[in-house]
C-alpha cells in the first residue's frame, strides 16, 4: 500500500502543469528539473520565444510558378505568339513564291524556246529506230532459227518466217534464262503500255498493231543464248549511261566542268587525325577500316594502319565538309566530305566519305546483362567514363576541324550538324535524325548517308499535311526536273513547325497537300510543257490552289459544326431536362421520317413502358412448358426481355 501510495503521488506530481513564474528577476531562470520518472520538464515559455514565432495572420512566403492560373497565362501567350510567328511566315510565303516564279521563267526562258522548235528531252520508244531501212540491216550468217545481237545498232535480231526482225534494245525490259529438262530457255520481256511506260511512249493504236509482251527461246546448246545475253546487258549499260548525260545537260541541273586530278601534295608537318574508320569500309570483306587522316597542301589522305592502301581526297573534290560531335541519341563523333563527282574507293563508287571514331559500343551483349542499379558504383564509374571519352573524342575532331580551316591552301569551310536540332524521318528503308546544317539536310549517322544540298532544292512539298494524322511526308524537288525528287516520310507532326520556320529563314518555298503524288508522273507532264507549266503559275497551280480548296471547306466544316453546337446549347437553356430533349427530338423525327404528325403525348410513359415489359417476362413464364430430365421436370430459368423505347 505504501509504495502503491508513492506511485499514485509522483504520478500525480508528474502530470500536474508548472506553476508559471511570476515577471521579475528570480523568474528569469528557467526552472531545471526532473520527475520521478525521469522525464524532462518543458522549459517556460518567455517572450522571447513567443515573439519568435510569427503571426497567425501573417502569410506564408508564395512561389509565383506555383500558381496554376499564371502558368495557364504563360502557356496561352507562348501559343498566341507561336500562331502570330506562323501567320508570319505564310504571308511570306507569297513573296518567296513570286520570286521563285520569276525565276523559273528566267531559267526556263531558252529552253521554252527550244521545245517549240521541237521536241525536247528524253526520247519516245517510238522514236528510237535500230536501222533506217532494211538495206541497213547487218550481213550475218544465214542460218535459220538463230538469236542474233547487233552492238553497232543496238537490236535484237529475231528470226521470223524466214527474216530477222529487229527489235530495239530500249524497248526491251530485261531478259531471265532459265533451263528445263534438256532444253535451254531465254525469256525477252518488252515494255508495254502501264508496264514501266506510259501510252506516249508507244505509236496510236490501230486495228493492226498488237503490243508484244514477251518471247520465248528454246535451244538444245546455251552457248548463242549467253551471247546474247550478254550483248544485251552491255548496250543496256551504255544506253543508261548516255542518259545520264543528257541528264547532267538538262536545264537546271549543275553546270561545272569536271575537277582535274592532280597527286596529292605532301607535307611533313600534316594535321593528323589517328585512330578513325572510314566509310565504306576499303577492302574485300572488311568489316571496319582503320587508319590516320592526313590534311597535306592539297589535299586529304587516308593510310590504313598496318598496310600499305591509301586513299587521296583533294580540296576541290569536296563539295560539303560537315562535322558531327557526339549528341543525343548518337555513338560517334564524324567528318563528313560530300563530293562533287562520284570517286571510286576500294572496288565502291561513291560520292561520300566519312571519318567517324566510335564513343561507346555500338553493339550490346544481352547475355552478358546483369541487373543494374541506380546506385552501383560501377555503373557509375562507366557512365563517367563514358561522358570524359565524348567531350575528349569530340574536342579533338573540333580541333582538326579548326587546324585544317587555319590552312593557308584549305579553302574548306567545316559546317557543324547537331541532332538537337533535327527531327525523325525514313528516306529510304529505315527511320533516321535528320537535321539542317547551314547549306545541306543531311543524315549522316547511318550508312549510305544523306546530303541534300538545298541550294539545289527548287521546292519543298508537304504530303498528307491533315489535322487528323499525326505523321506527314515531305518531298524534296529539285531543280533538275528530270532527277527524281526526294521523299522523307513519316515525320511526326510536332517537328512540322520547326521545318516551316527553318524553311522561312531560308527562303525556301514549300507547299502542302492533303495526298501523296506521283512523283515520275508529276515531272514528266512539268518536263513536257514548260511553257504550260509557266503560263499556269508554276507550282501555284498544282499546289496553291487546291490548299486554298481544302482550307476553305475545313473551314465551312468547322462553321457548321460550330453552328449545331449553337443550336444544341439553346435547346438545353430552354427545354429544361436534357434527356427529355433529347428523346423528343428523336420522336420527333422517326415521326415525320413515318410521315405521323403526332406530338410527344401520342407516346407511353416509363411507368407504363415498365408495367408492360413486366407483363411480357410473366406472359412468357407461364409458357414455358416443362421438360423430363432423369423422372424430374426441369423449369428453364426465364430470360429477361430486352427494354426497348419507342422513341
């Protein structure tokens, strides 16, 4: 009882509050002491302390950013002034597109007189002729049922009732050899109209002619087959070749005499850059290339390590020098070099050469992962490594850059290409960051590469350009109406912008259509008819027009909408109750679409409608008639009717 006694005061004591102390001198120390429990006593509140803490009306410190309504005010003004800055840059558009106008006229005005003297251009399979006149014809062995090929003339010679037709090597597609059983074949397939030609190429049709799609050879020996086979693959080869002449002298494409090749002039105090592949890779089989670039008086040289191949790169056969430091998304750091001519490296023709180093593995071994961490250290180790050997690989190809431009005999000028300002397309098989240097858009972290120059771009078109897609195609022409234009597609539609900006600041025309064109088509029909083409605007009338077309029915599409949203709005203010009229809009239109007049009260009610369904499900329970199953009537479970409204 004592020490229950004991315990019941100090517990007491120990939940009893401080007396507080009176103001004075004896009161300013506060009171230091312990229960019997050993739990410390709260120090006395002084004033001091109590004016420590601030004020209930007092408010809190208010991080600006924070507040919803001005980032919502901050968003709206960026939008505004990103839809002022695109206004801005289609009303220029007008302008860039007369004064591309006034060009073409200036550029086309000789050839324009030329096609109305006479014909121009590419020529027609009718308009090829092997011989002039059967006096012309070859003097070959007369053996009957024998395949001949005129190289000089450029025919196939088919035996036919006793005389050789000649055929024309351009009106033949290809030709296949084949063997079956003990008998040699060799199939000849002709162009035909919708078959790679169209029907201008071919004579008007008359009751007379036929087209001839293909013949078919049958010999015991493949000796004279292979011949002929061969022959037709070189005249095939020279006739494409004098093409791509004519095609080097058509108008708008480059005129430039060709550079001389001249032996690279050495120095023994080279710029040198060690340790880099080169692409396309030098050597049969070889998978990676690795050497030194020397930068001499003249010129560029590449030296394989540890053999004796080189390959020499003069200055005046670089057409682009452009560099690339590692970024976003990247593994290598490159130099780039677009020339001029095609140049022939190792047993490639090519008409680009890249020097890159690799900034970390391009390749990873997934069998070889293990789990990783955020916080292991060697990761982090790795990812330091890493970060080091980019700024060190990318600091040294800038430093090349910049010693090579300091030569007093380098008139090359290095353009830098950086993927943060790029976006995503696929020109050929793949996607792949594309991005505009100063003169060219180029893709160069792939192989083959991309390098358009876009001085030589006569406009840019934007295909499938709708509100509805989230992807669009852009097609680059050139001036050169007779190379095939450039397309890039499936961009994703937040870069759309972007491209129109960098296009205004170049003053570049481009146009937008809501379809994909047939490219060959469109510039054969340009190619045929300048003077049409001129007469009519341009690329305004195939463009312009039809923009302006669909922009305005998007627009009355968009009044119309708006305007039933109107009507739909004044119809809740008034009617009342949304669903009911909703339902008395429909009744009344299935009523006068049944040629009734009846208003809303001719119909039931929801009670009622209840009421009558109810009566349906027991109608139908009471008809059910039951079923033996093993000695025992077995009831089937009643199906819940279907509640339709008569609206």
């Amino acid at each position: 009882p004592a020490k229950g006694a004991a315990a019941a005061s100090s517990a007491s004591a120990a939940k009893a509050p401080a007396p507080r102390a009176a103001p004075g001198p004896a009161a300013a120390a506060p009171q230091k002491g312990r229960s019997s429990k050993g739990v410390a006593s709260p120090p006395a509140r002084t004033s001091s302390t109590r004016a420590s803490r601030p004020a209930a009306d007092t408010p809190p410190d208010v991080n600006p950013e924070r507040i919803i309504g001005s980032r919502f005010r901050n968003r709206t003004t960026a939008a505004k002034q990103d839809m002022k800055d695109m206004a801005q840059i289609e009303e220029a558009q007008v302008g860039i597109r007369s004064k591309k106008l006034q060009e073409l006229r200036e550029r086309f005005a000789g050839v324009v007189q030329e096609q109305e003297q006479g014909p121009a251009g590419p020529k027609a399979l009718v308009e090829y002729k092997a011989y002039a006149s059967p006096a012309h014809l070859p003097a070959v062995e007369p053996r009957p049922n024998r395949l001949h090929m005129d190289s000089s003339a450029d025919a196939l010679l088919v035996p036919m009732h006793g005389a050789l037709v000649p055929f024309h090597v351009s009106t033949i597609k290809n030709m296949a050899r084949s063997t079956l059983d003990n008998f040699q074949l060799l199939r000849v397939n002709f162009f035909t109209p919708g078959q790679g030609k169209s029907a201008d190429d071919f004579p008007e049709p008359t009751p007379a002619r036929v087209y001839v799609k293909e013949f078919t050879f049958r010999s015991e020996h493949r000796d004279n087959l292979d011949a002929v086979m061969r022959g037709f693959k070189d005249s095939q080869k020279r006739l494409k070749m004098q093409e791509q002449e004519v095609q080097k002298a058509a108008p708008g494409a480059r005129s430039r005499q060709p550079v001389p090749i001249v032996p690279l002039q050495t120095s023994r105090s080279a710029v040198v850059l060690r340790d880099v592949n080169v692409r396309p890779t030098i050597g049969a089989g070889s998978r990676r290339t690795v050497g030194s670039l020397e930068a001499h008086v003249n010129g560029f040289r590449f030296s394989i390590r540890g053999g004796s191949e080189k390959v020499d790169v003069l200055y005046a056969q670089i057409k682009h020098a452009i560099f690339q430091p590692c970024e976003r998304g990247s593994l290598i750091v490159l130099v780039h070099f677009h020339l001029w001519d095609p140049m022939t490296v190792g047993k490639k023709t090519t008409q680009d050469l890249q020097f890159f180093s690799e900034c970390g593995s391009l390749t990873e071994d997934l069998t070889q992962k293990r789990a990783s961490s955020a916080y292991d250290p060697d990761e982090i180790l790795e990812e330091q490594n890493e970060r080091q050997l980019i700024e060190a690989r990318n600091k040294m190809y800038l430093e090349f850059c910049k010693q090579v431009k300091g030569l007093a005999s380098c008139p090359l000028d290095f353009d830098m290409a950086k993927i943060d300002a790029g976006f995503t397309g696929v020109p050929a098989r793949s996607q792949v960051d594309l991005t505009f240097s100063t003169k060219c858009l180029v893709a160069l972290q792939e192989w083959p590469p991309i390098c358009v120059d876009m001085s030589e771009v006569d406009v840019v078109v934007f295909e499938r350009a709708i509100l509805t897609l989230r992807e669009f195609d852009m097609v680059l022409v050139h001036k050169n109406y007779q190379e095939l234009p450039l397309r890039i597609t499936t961009i994703p539609k937040k870069f759309f912008d972007g491209i129109k900006r960098w296009l205004g600041k170049a003053e570049m025309p481009w146009y937008s259509c809501a379809m994909s064109m047939q490219w060959p088509m469109v510039m054969k029909d340009i190619s045929k008819d300048l003077s049409t083409f001129l007469d009519n605007g341009g690329w305004d009338a195939w463009f312009a027009t039809g923009a302006a077309d669909s922009d305005s029915d998007a627009e009355g599409d968009q009044e119309s909408d708006f305007s039933g949203g109107d009507s739909d709005d004044d119809d809740e203010e008034d009617g009342g109750d949304d669903g009911e009229s909703d339902f008395a809009s429909e009744d009344q239109s299935e009523d006068s679409a049944a040629g009734g007049g009846g208003s809303d009260e001719d119909g039931e009610s929801w009670d009622e409608l209840e009421a009558k369904a109810d009566r349906a499900d027991k109608k139908r329970d009471r008809e059910v008639s039951p079923s033996p199953t093993r000695g025992k009537t077995a009831r089937q479970p009643p199906t819940r009717a279907k509640r339709v409204c008569r609206r």
